[in-house]
C-alpha cells in the first residue's frame, strides 16, 4: 500500500500545457465548423439536457396525412436499409449518453432517397407547409440539410430518442408525422414551459409541427420487441441563407466508421502536440496530488454552479454525473501517453465553460 502511495506521489501533471491549450484555441488548430472540438462536443452533449431558460414553441395542427401520401412515404422507405448505421449502435452509453437515437432499424435522411422520392417527399412537404404558415404568419422553405425530409424508424426493444434539444439553426421548424405503426409504441413526450412532461399518443396521419431547438422533446425507451413506430418529418425554414454546422446535420446520416474515423483524427492531433509540448517545448512538472483536488472540485460544481451564475459568466450550461464522467474520459484519452495531462485539459475547458465572459465563451451557441 505504501509502494502504490508512493509512486502516486511521483506522479507528475505538465502544468504548462494551458498555455498549449490557449494557443490551440487562439489560432483554431482543433477547430471543426468553427469551434473548438472539445467545446463542440461539452455543447453538444448539453443539448440532451433540460434548460429552464428555453422557451417551448409546439402545436398540433388539423392538417393530417392523405392516406396516398401515407403509401408514398412507405414506398419510398421500404427497401432502404444502411449498414453501420450511427443511431443503431446502442441504446447504452456513452451513446445514448450523447443523447442519441436508438433502433435496431436505421434512420434515413433526405440524400438516402433517389431523385423520383425526393420530389414526391418534397410535395408532401410543401402541402403540409402551406397550413404551418398560416400558424406562424411567415414565409417557410424547405431546407437545404439532410433533415428537409427524414425518416426515423423506431424497431424492437429499446428503441428510444433521448431527451434533447435539436441543434439547428434558430430560425428552423419542424414538423413530424406517423405513418406506421405496428404494437405497442412509445409515445411522443415533450416538456412545457414550467417544466411538466407531457405524452401524446398519435393516430396514423396525425403529426405535430414545433420548434426543436426550444422545445425539450423525446421518445421514451420502448418495451415491446415487435413495435414498430414510423415518422416522417421535414424541416423549414424562414431564411434558407442562415447556415450553421453541427455534429447532427453533417455526422447523423454517416456510419459509425466515418464519425470514429473523424473523432480518431482529432485524437491524433492533440496527442502529437501534447508529446511535441512537453517533450521539446516547455515542462513545469507538478506533482500530481498537489493537483488533484482541481479537477474534483472543477467535476462537483459543473454540475450545478453554471445555472446559478450571472447570464454575462459563463455558458449558464452544464453536465450531470454520467456527461461529466464522459467527457472526463474523453480528456484523459487526449493524452495517451500522459493520461494525467488530460486532467489538466478537462480542467482547463471545465473553469472556461463556466468563468469566462459569455461574450467570449459562448459565440458560437449565441
């Protein structure tokens, strides 16, 4: 027991390495879409979790599917099937941790179908539109993502959506619609403006129409081996020239192999200038249970302080236990060689989300 204290001890963390980290951030060396990756990721994983400060937009419109339609969209569908797909991986984290969608059958976006199911879905799409602008007295266009038409197949047991808010431009709405059913299915459940869930069971043809990026919204684990639950949805937009890029609308509809090889790249590019640092640039060694309250202290209040804080501090976002375990593993795999170095990181990124000006911190999600 001694032995092991003492090579504890002797354990160092290159406290110098915030100013790699600085640096990474200032000329953008770990930049995807503008944003630093690790930032990205800590953003992303917070949109599967509730934000009181969020204003929830959803209707239940009258305007139903024609049972043509239904049959196009089933046509369509039917005999499109992906493998590797990205929301067939699991139902268990990390996965469904990152708040991600489950099945056992694969999702399919708008580039899945061929020339002739687009400009039928596009119709159907455009139908439908003509009633929601009545609602929001605003021009809508279909979108130019993957998600200006999507079909999301919920099979067998487990299947699930995780609570989450869409990453999506905020000016985007959506709208989803049942066109299969078969068993006992989940229903759709949404949180209203004090926070209270709600379910709605839908009938074949009935939909609802809503904004995402506000709404906290989900389909609860699935317990029925033989359901089989169908959506069809399309995205609008009032301003197709207001682009952004998130790890939804340009990872969702790729294999798993793609999203590892991406995320591997990025991996490799902090590793390499982790070594390079503290091996030919700069070392200030200091031992590691001189340091090791930090990151504790760091992990306890990322998971309450941020929503306390003054709106200009700050994100004002968090993490629960299993997101902050998470992401701690991720930073501790950033430094392979030295994994104590990636204490240092999760430290650093964890005190900026949460002190650094909002102005500054927060750019990308404002």
């Amino acid at each position: 027991m001694k032995k092991n204290t003492k090579k504890f001890n002797q354990i160092n963390i290159n406290i110098s390495l915030i100013f790699l980290f600085i640096l990474i951030e200032i000329f953008g060396l770990l930049n995807i879409w503008n944003e630093n990756i690790y930032r990205r990721i800590i953003h992303h994983m917070q949109s599967g979790l509730y934000n009181k400060n969020k204003k929830p937009w959803i209707v239940f419109p009258n305007v139903n599917l024609f049972s043509n339609e239904i049959k196009i969209i089933k046509e369509c569908s039917k005999n499109i099937e992906k493998k590797n797909s990205i929301n067939s991986i699991s139902s268990l984290p990390p996965y469904s941790g990152l708040g991600g969608h489950y099945s056992n059958k694969s999702s399919l976006y708008y580039n899945d179908f061929d020339k002739n199911c687009k400009q039928k879905l596009d119709v159907i799409g455009n139908r439908l539109k003509e009633e929601f602008e009545k609602i929001i007295n605003k021009k809508l266009y279909l979108s130019n993502s993957n998600f200006r038409c999507c079909i999301l197949r919920y099979e067998g047991i487990d299947s699930l959506f995780n609570f989450h808010y869409d990453t999506e431009e905020n000016n985007c709405y959506r709208c989803i619609y049942l066109f299969h059913k078969n068993g006992n299915i989940s229903p759709f459940c949404y949180f209203d403006e004090n926070g209270v869930k709600h379910k709605k069971n839908l009938n074949l043809g009935e939909g609802l129409f809503f904004k995402g990026r506000t709404t906290y919204h989900g389909v609860e684990k699935n317990s029925d081996e033989n359901s089989q639950r169908y959506i069809v949805g399309w995205q609008y937009s009032t301003d197709l020239s207001i682009k952004t890029k998130s790890f939804c609308s340009e990872l969702r509809d790729k294999n798993k192999f793609y999203v590892l090889k991406i995320i591997f790249i990025y991996f490799i590019i902090i590793n390499i200038l982790i070594y390079i640092w503290t091996n030919f640039i700069i070392n200030v060694p200091i031992k590691l249970n001189y340091f090791i309250f930090i990151p504790l202290i760091l992990f306890i209040l990322f998971l309450f302080l941020p929503k306390y804080l003054p709106n200009y501090i700050g994100t004002g976002l968090y993490f629960n236990f299993i997101r902050n375990v998470l992401f701690l593993c991720i930073c501790l795999l950033s430094s392979i060689n030295t994994p104590q170095n990636g204490l240092l990181l999760f430290s650093y990124l964890i005190f900026t989300e949460m002190f650094l000006p909002n102005s500054i911190i927060a750019k990308t999600l404002n």
